[in-house]
C-alpha cells in the first residue's frame, strides 16, 4: 500500500522570522501550534493553514496564470504560496495595510476563482483566492479534468 501523507508542512527559512511571524499570523490569521526550538536564536512557529494541496504546473501553465491575475512573471522555477480564503479583497486590503506590496489586485479567473497576489516575507510570492463554485461546480464544465484524462 502507497504511503498517504498525513500533513502537508512547507519550511520557510527566513532571516527576519518576527515579521514572517507577524505577516502568517498575525496579518494572514494562521494559528500558531506548540512547536519544540531550544534557545536564544532557535525559533520556530508552526502555523495551521487549512487543508493543504500541492498544485503541480508546467512553466507555461504558471505564465498562464501571471497573465491571469495581471501578475508579475517571474524567470524559472519558483515556490509560492496560495491560500484560500473567503474574501480575497478583504485579504489583500489587510496584507496591504500591514505593509505587504501588492503584486497583482483581484481579479476574476475563468475557472471562477478571485485571485490576487501579494509579496510575503522571505521572497515568498502569496496567492489569495476565493472559489466562486464548488469542486462539483467546477468538475461539469469544460476544461476541468485530471492530468490523466486530459487531451494532449
């Protein structure tokens, strides 16, 4: 039997851990669990984000999607962050105020979602986005498949 994970946990290693700290938690409203460091500069804070995916996409796949959100293209691979939340507007005016850069203002995608983007501390670009229908919604219209079933 395949071994199915359990959790999802993306280590982000940042110089400035007080204002990834406050920007997760305190900004993003991610709440903080118990976690184990020793001391003086040993930190750690490990925060719960909901259910967790991983969203595989090809280099022309995440274009695509810059091109969508009216975000900024970035050369080569990279990581990024994307939450669910159910106020993407809401989100972003929040991580705004707080000082994030706003990379890309909300904005409706075909596959009907608010997305928006904005710069996270520790390089890291976050994705907002607010589903507009359900998975089931979404499973009956065209373009909508597995990667398996899909035509190439």
């Amino acid at each position: 039997m395949t071994p199915q994970p359990l959790q999802l946990r993306l280590i982000i290693e940042t110089d400035d851990f007080d204002e990834a700290v406050r920007f997760y938690r305190d900004v993003l409203g991610m709440p903080e669990q118990p976690a184990f460091a020793t001391t003086g500069d040993d930190r750690v804070s490990i925060l719960h984000a909901g259910v967790a995916t991983i969203e595989l996409a090809t280099p022309t796949h995440a274009r695509a999607i810059d091109a969508m959100e009216d975000a900024p293209t970035t050369d080569g691979p990279t990581l990024r962050i994307a939450l669910e939340v159910a106020d993407t507007e809401h989100a972003v005016a929040v991580s705004e105020e707080t000082g994030a850069e706003v990379l890309a203002r909300p904005i409706e995608t075909p596959f009907r979602t608010i997305n928006a983007r904005v710069q996270g501390p520790a390089g890291w670009q976050v994705t907002f986005f607010q589903e507009l229908e359900t998975l089931q919604q979404r499973q009956s219209r065209t373009g909508f498949d597995t990667d398996d079933r899909r035509a190439r």
